[in-house]
C-alpha cells in the first residue's frame, strides 16, 4: 500500500510541475471547508512538526490553525496548496501542501513552510523548510508557553498582568484601563488601589510587604478614659468622651492644657 501510494505521489509531484494550473477555491465553498476539516484532521501532525522545529506555542491555545486561503489542483487525486494563520504564534503564518489520494478517504501532509507572510503569493509546492514528525503520539503541548510572572501570567505568551482588572491580558487583544491611584479610599481613608489597609493595633493604613500589623485582639487595651487605641479610638479632651478621627472631629479650642493628666501623669492634651 504504502508503495502504491509513493509511486502516485511521484506522479503527482511530478505532473503537478509540469502541468502548473492552481485554481483558487473561493472561502464560501463547501471544498474550502472540506480542506479546513482536512487541516482539522492533520492538526497533530502540523503541530508536532513545528514544535520539533523549534517553534514556540502560547500555552494554553486550543485552537491552533485558522485557513486563509487555498488552491487546488487535480493531478492524480486532489493537491491543496494553503495558506495558514498559526493562531498559537499571533501574526505568523505557514503554507502547506495536503494531498488527497484519488479513492482514498484520509488527507496526507506532504510539506509546510513556516514562516510566510500573508502576503506572499501562494504556488506549488513539494518541499517545505519544515520537516514532517512522523511521531504524533507524544504530547503535542510540549514547549508551548513559558514563564509564569508573580501574577501567574504567561510572559512568553504575551500576557500581562493588568492591575485595574485584576486579570493577565494582552494588549492586542484588549485594554487595560488604568487604575486611579487614590479613587479608592476606604473608610478608614486608606488607598485600596496603592496597597494600604488599616491596621486597628497601629492606628494606621499600612501595606503588608513593607511592615506587619500586630493583631492583638481589640478591646483589650483601654486607656485611662476607657478609649480602646486597638479600634482607633483616641480621647476628646473638648468633648469628654472617645471618638475616632476618621468619623468625627474633636475641637481643642476649649482644652486647657494640663487639667487631664492620666494615671501616669502624662498631660494628653499636651499630646503625652
């Protein structure tokens, strides 16, 4: 079998030298999808012999190869000569030469030839400058992708992380808004958007890679006029009772200054 079929595909190869002839298949047709199921049907194969090549993939592409265009031409069966875009690698494209044996059901990859610009003009060929795997069992996602940033984005893949979204993403293929730094105060006043959190043990917004909020457990550290620090509450002097700055104001026109001493005698409206 193998010998019948190698001695057809030399009469094709070389009829289809002799004879020229391509006729284009227009995109509409039911013979353009029937070359697109024939790519379907190859997928392994055309894959495998890139990635041996050396070719990168994206990591995680599934759909692998998108037709463009084709030209046919019958010389003892049907020889497909098409033009294809490499989905997993954006902007590349490859031609390829599949050959439909007169009486047989099953396509055959004869060549590739990878890179190709969309542009270039698509004609016979019988050699490619891509080798054919003849090992389709093994697994095809190997090599495909690469790094993974600290936002778990695939770098060799185009992606980056958009802070905004909270997403990896790739600039062709959509936007990343930018983030307002300072839009998005919480209600202790802290920018979410830059980092910061309250810390209810400091009294303060902080960011965890740069310093640690101590949790000590709220409520148990009352000053002498009963103000838990640990839930942000300071003692009003003008006032006479506690208060937290983030939700109400506290007036020192009336304090006189040294009457409020605690029971260590630091003066707190002096700030002690």
């Amino acid at each position: 079998m193998k010998l019948f079929l190698s001695t057809i595909m030399s009469l094709a190869i070389s009829n289809a030298q002799t004879m020229g002839g391509l006729s284009t298949i227009a995109s509409n047709s039911t013979e353009f999808e029937n070359v697109e199921s024939y790519i379907s049907i190859l997928d392994d194969v055309i894959t495998a012999s890139l990635l041996d090549s050396g070719v990168s993939f994206n990591l995680g592409c599934t759909d692998h190869y998108a037709l463009d265009s084709v030209s046919k031409q019958v010389v003892n069966g049907l020889n497909y000569f098409a033009t294809i875009e490499v989905l997993c690698v954006p902007g590349n494209y490859a031609q390829i030469y599949i050959y439909k044996p007169a009486g047989e059901s099953s396509p055959v990859l004869e060549a590739i030839n990878y890179p190709t610009q969309l542009s270039d003009t698509l004609t016979s060929f019988t050699e490619g400058n891509i080798p054919i795997s003849s090992d389709t069992d093994s697994d095809t996602n190997t090599g495909l992708g690469g790094d993974q940033d600290s936002n778990g984005c695939y770098i060799n893949a185009g992606y980056q992380f958009c802070e905004s979204l909270g997403e990896c993403y790739r600039w062709w293929e959509s936007d990343c808004p930018s983030a307002v730094i300072g839009g998005d105060r919480d209600l202790y006043g802290c920018i979410t958007s830059a980092g910061y959190r309250w810390c209810s043990s400091s009294n303060k917004c902080y960011r965890s890679w740069e310093e640690e909020c101590d949790t000590t457990t709220v409520g148990n550290d009352a000053d002498a006029h009963l103000c838990i620090a640990s839930a942000g509450y300071s003692y009003c002097v003008s006032t006479g009772e506690c208060y937290r700055p983030w939700e109400t104001n506290c007036s020192t026109t009336t304090v006189i200054t040294g009457s409020d001493r605690d029971d260590y005698g630091c003066i707190a409206s002096a700030g002690y």
